[in-house]
C-alpha cells in the first residue's frame, strides 16, 4: 500500500470499525483531514488496535493523528486490556483528604493512560476534564475532578505532568466551562447565563493553572454564554481570540467539539458550522458519528492544512510531549520501541515499564 504525501488537514473524523473499509480509506485520504477519533466500536483488542493504528499511520506522510476520548470512570473507551482508569471525581475526594497523595495519583493516572495508549499507537486523549463540579451537569458529573477551580487546576495540572512523563500531549476541555449548565450538549443547546466575571473567578482558573503546566490544545463548549458573546464558545471570536488567546495567553491548538453534536447546531448545517469554528479560532474540527455529514464536509470544504504558525507555539513547557506540523510528536525512541515490539507484556521492559507499573500500583494504593 503506497502512503499518500499530503499535508494534514483540519478535520478530524472516525471510522466504521475494527479494521478500515475501502470507504474510510477514501475518507482518510483526503486533503482535509488530518485526524481520526477512535470509540469503542474500533476496540476488539489490544492486537487488533495496534494493528488499526499503524494502518492509519502508513496512509499518511505525515501521519494523520489518532486520538480517542480516554479520560477514565464512565468514559474510557478501551477497557478490556486498559486498566480501568478512576473517575476524575474519586481524585478530588482523595484530594479533600490527602492533597499529597491526590496529585501522586492523578499524575500517576495521566502516565499509565498516555503509556497504555501510546503502546497501541493511539496519538492522544481528549483529557484533562476542566470543567468544575457545580452538581448542575449530569453529562459532566464525576468527570469533573473538583468543584473547588484551585484544586480542580492542580490536579488536573498533575494529570497533565503524568501524560507529559509518558510523552503524550494535553488537551483541556471543555473551555470555558461545562459544569454549570445542566443541559447536555449532544442532545440540546445549554445556556450558561453567569456574568464573565462570574466565569473568570471560577471556570478559568484551572486554564489557567493548566497553561502554565505546558497543555499543548485546547476544546471550546457548545455552550452559549450570552452575557458574553451571542455564540456557543466554540464559535465565538471572543471566547476563543480575546479571552483564551489574548486573555489567557494560549497559544497551543483549538479543537472544535463534535460538530455533529445538538449544541452546534445554532450555527447551520455541518458546513456553516466548521466554517464558523474556523473563523472563530478553531485550528480543527471535529465530525463524529455522522458519516453523511463528514461526506458534505469533506465535498464542499476547501482544503485547509494545519496552520504552522498556531502549532509551533505548542511546544510543552514541561516534559517532552508537543504537537508538530508534521504530527504529534513524542519521545522518539520510547515510541520507536513502543511500535516495534509485537507483544504486550514487551511493552514493560526497560525503565518506561518500570515508571508505569509503578504508576499502577499508585493508582491501587490511592483508590
């Protein structure tokens, strides 16, 4: 199978199913992706992912990036051969008990999630959650480390250290705030009717705390605050360029949440939805579950590759993990021997396997 030379696009999109079908093939190869999202449907095996993976890297040059929504408790989309990671809820009851052995555990976390992924060839996870725990969110709920921002900031900030540890980027979600609206964004368009200041004093500050721990990308709400700009967040020049952007000063990647979610659908059809994500700062966008919808997409989306000047200012602060033009970028060598060994228990050699059983026995002890 030849591999097709093409710059990565600004689309990220999924599959059918254990192994790619002449369709998703077709779909990957063009110009406008640059990403797959994988679910639990792709997920029979470790074997067969790790086959899956290398098969949408060899498309590719660069490689597409493959990521997966893997935060741990409800949503962990491979189980079966992962170890079942904790609701980010159980971090911060630990944490009201034991700061110290809390931000162990939580780094301890965010390194066997990036370490058991990265073995499978999986780029990265849609984590740390950000958002806070106002007990008004059941999509949210336990996915939320804390409803304290300061605690919530620090330990997410210490998930962020054990992906970085492991040479996995970070991505935080979702920006502002997704804790305080009660309604669900896949299947309704939240409001979220709280003043900036309000928003400022407690939503922003684990982004804040997060930025300074070197989180390379970032995923906007479809929520609208309309006390500050009339758009869900996602689509809103004013969340994403004046308060993440200028405000906050981020300067990593900006994926768009699920377009084919209820809460983007304020924007028009799947088009005018990634055309609004795109002008509002978003550097890619997200179509998941909806085929016919990625298809529309792709047919009438001019191509768009990755912008450079967003990406190179995604270089970690702390550990080694960033987002390249040319892809995710890792430890090389660990991920050059990640790749290379055919087996499972292989993966445990040397002093990465040493971290990560140690990181699992952490997790034990803790939970």
């Amino acid at each position: 199978m030849s591999t097709l030379r093409c710059p990565l696009g600004s689309v990220m999109i999924d599959i059918e199913g254990l192994q790619l079908s002449a369709t998703d093939r077709t779909r990957l190869a063009h110009p406008a992706v640059g990403g797959v999202i994988l679910f639990t449907r792709n997920y029979a095996s470790t074997h067969q992912l790790r086959a899956l993976t290398a098969e949408i890297h060899a498309l590719r040059s660069p490689a597409l990036w493959i990521a997966v929504d893997h935060e741990g408790g409800r949503v962990q989309r491979f189980r079966d051969g992962f170890t079942q990671l904790p609701a980010a809820a159980s971090l911060g009851t630990l944490f009201d008990r034991n700061p110290q052995a809390a931000l162990h555990a939580a780094e301890a976390a965010g390194y066997v999630l990036a370490h058991e992924l990265s073995c499978q060839g999986v780029d990265f996870s849609f984590t740390p959650v950000l958002d806070l725990d106002f007990g008004q969110s059941a999509v949210i709920g336990t996915r939320a480390l804390h409803a304290d921002a300061d605690k919530a900031g620090d330990l997410a900030a210490a998930v962020i250290g054990g992906l970085h540890a492991a040479g996995m980027a970070a991505v935080g979600k979702h920006f502002p705030g997704h804790g305080y609206a009660s309604a669900d964004s896949h299947h309704a368009v939240p409001i979220d009717e709280r003043t900036l200041s309000a928003i400022e004093a407690l939503d922003l500050r684990p982004y804040g705390r997060c930025i300074a721990a070197g989180m390379e990308a970032v995923m906007p709400a479809h929520i609208i605050y309309p006390a500050v700009a009339p758009q869900p967040a996602g689509f809103s020049p004013r969340w994403l360029g004046e308060i993440l952007r200028r405000q906050l000063g981020f300067r990593g990647l900006i994926f768009s949440d699920d377009l084919s979610m209820e809460g983007a659908s304020v924007a028009g059809d799947v088009v005018a939805r990634a055309q609004a994500a795109y002008a509002a700062g978003c550097d890619m966008v997200l179509v998941c579950n909806a085929p016919e919808q990625a298809d529309q997409l792709l047919q009438r989306l001019p191509a768009r590759a990755i912008e450079p000047g967003h990406v190179t200012g995604c270089l970690a602060r702390r550990g080694r993990a960033r987002f390249d033009a040319t892809g995710v970028v890792r430890d090389d060598a660990a991920l050059r021997v990640a790749r290379a060994r055919p087996r499972d228990d292989a993966l445990l050699a040397g002093r990465a396997g040493e971290r990560y059983l140690a990181a699992r026995q952490t997790l034990a002890r803790s939970l």
